[in-house]
C-alpha cells in the first residue's frame, strides 16, 4: 500500500519510457484470431496499423487482465471456476467494448510484486487490481493510471469485545504490520501526529501478520480497510467478533493501470471506466440500455449508446463500444452492488457526487 496523492482524473505520464521493449509488438499482429472484430474508422487508424496494443488485442482475440490472486468482491473464483470480481468485471466490459464479447479475456492472477513489471513487459494489455494511484507510480514506472474505481484508506482491525472505536483508542496498544509496506510507515506517523504511543510487531509477509493478530499475538491489525474487511469475512468463525475501524488513516485511489506509451490504448480504458460511472448517473442499466439507446430523450445517452452515430470514431472503436460495455456488466452502481455491497462495505466515498461521492463521471460528448 502506498500514500496517495490527491490526482485528477486527466493527470497520466505522455512519455514514453526507454527502458519499454522498443519491439515489443513486432510479431503481435501475426498471432490468432480470425473472429471479425468492432472495426475503428478514427484517427487512431495509423497507430493501429503500426501494431498498437488495439490492434494486437483484435490479432489475438482476447484481452489479457492482470488480476489479483484471489480477493474475495475483487477478484475471485467462483464455484464453478470461473473468474468474478468488481475489478474483474471492469475487464469483461472492456473486453465487450473492443472485442465485441465480454467473454474473450485472458484472466491473469498476478503477485503484488510482479504486478506493475507484466504491464510494462506487455504481457498483459491492461492491469485490473487494487493498485494505489501515487505520483511516483504514475510518473516513474511506464504506466498510467486509468482513473479511481475505488477509493480506499489505511485502517485497523479489532476483537469488538476491546471496545476500540478510534485509532486514537489504540495508544500503548501492539499493532501487526506487514515488514517493508507503508502501512509500517503511515501508522508510526499518525502516532507520532497524535502523541500517542504503540508498539509495532513486525512480519515479513501479510499472511503472517494475519495468523499473529487471530492467535492474539497484537491487539490491532492494519492495511487497507477493504482487505481488512475481507480478511474479518473469510478468515474468522465469527465476523461480528471483530470490526474494521471507520476512520481512515490515508488516501488509497486504486484503479486499473496500462502503459504509458500507447495514448489510443489509455484513451479508451479511462472512456470504458467512464461510461461506467455516467451510466449510472444517467440511469442506464443492463436491463434498459437496449431501450434507451433508442428512447431516450437525452441526446447524450443516445450518443453514449450508439443511438446517435458518429460517437467511437474519435476512440478507433464503432458507436456501439459504450453499450456492449454496461450491456455485458450493468453500470458501476450495479458492478459495486454485485460484489463489494454484499460484504458488507457501504459505498461512501464511492457514491456518486450527487450523492456525496467523489464519482464524478465526465461527460460523454
């Protein structure tokens, strides 16, 4: 995890890194894939004919995901095998936006520590974890970041019967911390800034501080509240014995993460997202998008939809890109109440703004 700074949505890296595999499409274009694809009539035609990741993506037929091992509402297996997840769904409408089928990804369950490196190599088109959006991620690594499709923070974890209802009730208390993460360093600062006193155990791995905290070793764990949530959920008999603290100690934008030297690629990735979040302020769901993208009212909807032609050419994809999207998924309000609210996790900063969110779709015009 990682100190987030405060970014718009716009902020990405236009240069392109050296150290990048110079030929790192060469052959790509010569690989599988017969099926007829969505065909781009826009100005990104040149690049695509040069061998960009769009059009490596349609030689093979499938998009290639980069997915967190196994994270239950993030990324998970189901019961019959098969890959679900908030961050999973993401891919799937990409893949019906540039693919024409949101059944054609390649899922790709990766380590922390290899995550940014498969990005970058070009063995995955696109990058769709719990990533945290920080300035040197952004501007050092060859990557950019999509936009924020959850906004996280630093927490703690607790045995309920402890009566902690505030980090700062954890003065003099022994915390579990992961070796090597900024968790270690966010939580020695934020006691630092309060006056209070707690001693760090310390473990080289998270699942090592997480079998130390349940086996009573330290009265407090901490790393993202998400994953605390999950690791409350899947790893105790009795959820309701512990509770992740509400306040949070840091920002943690995450999101997905492609490379920085393809601008076609990251245009349509953060357009993807976007449609995401503006259909659900405009009221499109996977139940109604067919009808709308013919009745609705608004010439914007219509436009998003395909109703009104005209509106992919600028991306390299047809007019239908943004419906076969929130067609295969359902809008971001449905994609969140799919796998993160039955866990118990209220959207809160992750409402739309109207709602008193940070969502802020951008308009699809």
């Amino acid at each position: 995890m990682a100190l987030a700074s405060k970014v718009s949505i716009m902020n990405r890296s236009h240069a392109p890194r050296r150290w990048l595999p110079a030929l790192l499409a060469a052959g790509a274009l010569l690989l599988g894939g017969c099926d007829r694809e969505p065909a781009g009539t826009g100005g990104y035609e040149i690049a695509a004919a040069k061998g960009s990741t769009l059009a490596r993506i349609r030689a093979r037929g499938t998009l290639n995901c980069a997915i967190h091992t196994g994270q239950l509402g993030m990324s998970y297996l189901d019961k019959r095998g098969r890959w679900q997840g908030f961050f999973v769904d993401y891919c799937r409408a990409l893949a019906a936006a540039v693919l024409g089928d949101a059944r054609k990804v390649r899922f790709m369950p990766v380590a922390s520590n290899k995550r940014f490196t498969i990005v970058q190599t070009g063995e995955a088109d696109v990058l769709s974890r719990t990533t945290t959006w920080t300035l040197t991620r952004d501007t050092d690594l060859g990557v950019n970041f999509v936009g924020t499709m959850y906004y996280d923070g630093q927490s703690f974890l607790v045995p309920r019967r402890s009566g902690v209802r505030l980090p700062a009730d954890l003065d003099g208390a022994s915390i579990c911390i992961t070796k090597g993460t900024t968790s270690e360093l966010n939580t020695a600062e934020y006691f630092e800034r309060k006056g209070l006193r707690f001693q760090s155990v310390v473990f080289e791995n998270p699942e090592e501080a997480k079998l130390a905290f349940f086996a009573g070793r330290c009265d407090a764990m901490t790393t993202d509240a998400f994953t605390l949530t999950v690791i409350r959920l899947a790893d105790t008999t009795h959820p309701d014995d512990y509770v992740v603290l509400p306040e949070r100690l840091t920002k943690e934008p995450v999101g997905p993460v492609v490379r920085s030297d393809d601008e076609q690629w990251y245009e349509i990735n953060k357009w993807v997202l976007n449609a995401l979040f503006a259909a659900e302020e405009m009221g499109v769901t996977r139940a109604n998008a067919a009808r709308m993208r013919v009745t609705s009212r608004d010439p914007e909807v219509r436009k998003m939809l395909g109703g009104l032609p005209g509106f992919g050419k600028s991306l390299g994809l047809d007019d239908d890109w943004a419906y076969r999207a929130i067609e295969a998924t359902g809008n971001y309000g449905e994609i969140f109440d799919r796998h993160i609210t039955p866990l118990g996790v209220e959207r809160g900063q992750n409402k739309l703004y109207r709602d008193g969110g940070l969502i802020y779709p951008l308009p699809m015009r």
